[in-house]
C-alpha cells in the first residue's frame, strides 16, 4: 500500500486488488488506518470502516472494533450507528448498554445517555463498587456533576462521591476490548518504580473472567488520584491471545483532570497480535501540557 505516492492509486489497488483477498478483519482495520496517518486522508478510511460494517453486520466483534476506530477517528455519529447494531444483537449485555451511552454522552446527547445508563442500572444486575458497574456509575456521576443543566435527571440518583471536588481525578484510563477471549497483563509504574500488575488471564483471574462473560462485558477502568512527585508514570502491556486467529482490538480511552474544567480526553487503538511481549502505552506526568493549563470560562 505504501509503495504507492498517490493515495487514490493505492485505494484502487486496495479495492481491485486486496479487498477481495484479505480474509482478516483486522487487516481491513490496519488498511484504514494507513489511509488515515500514511496518506493522511480520513474520509478513505471512513470509506473502508463504513463497506467492512456493512459486510459484517452480525458480528458484534467486529462491529464493536469499527466503533473504537470510529471513535478514534472522531466519527461520532457512525460510532453511535456501530454501537445501535451491537446493541440489537446483544440487547442483554451490559457493555452493549455502557458502550452506546457513552458514545451518546460523546455526542453530546447527555439525555439519552443517561436514560440508557440508568435503565441497566435498574435491572439491578450491577454495583457500584465492582466491575462495569463501577465504570457505569462513574459515568453517571460525570453526567450528575458536569452535565446535570444538560441532562433531565428525574430519577432518584445518589452519587457515590459527596461533591465534584472529591469526584475529580488528575487521570482516568478506561481500557475496553473486543473479544471476551482476550488474555492480558497490564502493568503501571508510579514515579518511584512501584509496579501494580492487573493479570486479565484464565490462570490468573478466573473468577473475574467468568463474571465477564456472565453478565457480558470487557472493560476496565483505573484511575491515579494523584500523580504526585515528578517523575514518569508508565502503563504497560503484555498480548497473552485470545484463543482465535484473529487480533484483539483494544481501546484505550484516557482522561487528563477527569472531572475538572479542563478536561481532556484522547482514544488510542491498538491492534493486537504478537504475544507475550511488553509494549508500552503510555507515558505522563505531572509536566504534561494538559495538567498545566488553565481552564478558560
């Protein structure tokens, strides 16, 4: 693909020649994404998400892999269109409801984000204090602190945090994957070499890994309080597979000042396939330019 210097010649190439052969979704994916930083043409890459959507319209994993690429690309709407097909072929997931509210709150339609969220939290299958609906009333309580003028909230919700002030966090990673097969390790070092080491394995998280499956999620969120002293803090991972000859596609959505005027948020996908070597995929700290501006009002 690269071989070519003009762009549309690579497409025609990409549609007479590739498309046809290439039997991996996310060899489709890796092509959009050379439209989009090689070729620097976003609208072709769209192109490629939007035709591989409707050739695979009862996949929810590769759909759900297009909406992270979607998002990436800040295609709002189409991600919306992507996590709505999801949602019809796994009504019963909680990551179906968690994923669609959330790219509602992105579109700004904080109502129906809201109403989503609190219609999963009503079936009283979730808490607050462990797995997605952890990461669910977080997203409620950023709705109830930051968008409460935006959004009609009729419902009796009690916040786990007692003001803004306490909800705030200097960062907060939310990490989510296609496939409920994926094994992982991720691993984050404070500024003083502490190393605390999540292990999304079989062999090392059963139990965890069978509530994912049973209620049907595959997300996790962490957040830092505080960074700190100065100094690097490191996020790390480690591919263990997914039982399938296919990648893992993984969304890694990162939020500076989580909760404070200014805000900031940044998508990373990641295509997964080589095992068992240690990738990094962050690098902060508290002289990153986002901690040391000014909110505006």
């Amino acid at each position: 693909m690269r071989a070519y210097n003009n762009k549309l010649k690579a497409y025609h190439f990409y549609e007479g020649e590739l498309k046809e052969k290439i039997t991996s979704f996310g060899d489709h994916l890796g092509v959009a994404m050379v439209f989009h930083e090689f070729y620097k043409d976003k609208s072709i890459a769209t192109k490629i998400l939007d035709d591989l959507a409707m050739n695979n319209p009862h996949d929810p994993e590769i759909l759900k892999s297009i909406a992270y690429y979607y998002q990436f690309l800040g295609n709002k709407r189409a991600a919306i269109t992507s996590y709505e097909r999801v949602f019809k072929l796994r009504p019963k997931h909680a990551q179906s409801f968690r994923d669609l509210a959330n790219a509602y709150a992105d579109y700004d339609l904080y109502d129906k984000a809201w109403k989503l969220y609190y219609s999963y939290i009503l079936k009283g299958k979730v808490t607050s204090e462990e797995g997605i609906g952890e990461l669910i009333y977080n997203d409620m309580e950023w709705l109830f602190y930051q968008r409460s003028h935006q959004t009609n909230i009729k419902q009796q919700f009690i916040p786990i945090h007692k003001n803004t002030k306490e909800f705030q966090r200097d960062v907060r990673m939310v990490f989510e994957w296609n496939t409920s097969e994926a094994e992982f390790e991720l691993e984050f070092v404070s500024p003083d070499r502490r190393a605390y080491v999540f292990d999304h394995s079989l062999s090392a998280n059963a139990d965890l890994i069978t509530d994912e499956k049973k209620v049907g999620y595959s997300s996790k969120m962490f957040v830092i309080e505080d960074l700190g002293s100065q100094g690097d803090w490191l996020v790390n991972l480690t591919y263990k597979g997914n039982k399938k000859t296919v990648p893992t596609i993984f969304k890694l959505t990162t939020y500076y000042n989580w909760g404070k005027p200014n805000e900031k948020k940044y998508v990373n996908i990641y295509k997964l396939e080589i095992q068992n070597q240690k990738a990094s995929l962050l690098k902060f700290d508290r002289e990153f330019e986002v901690f040391q501006k000014v909110a505006k009002n």
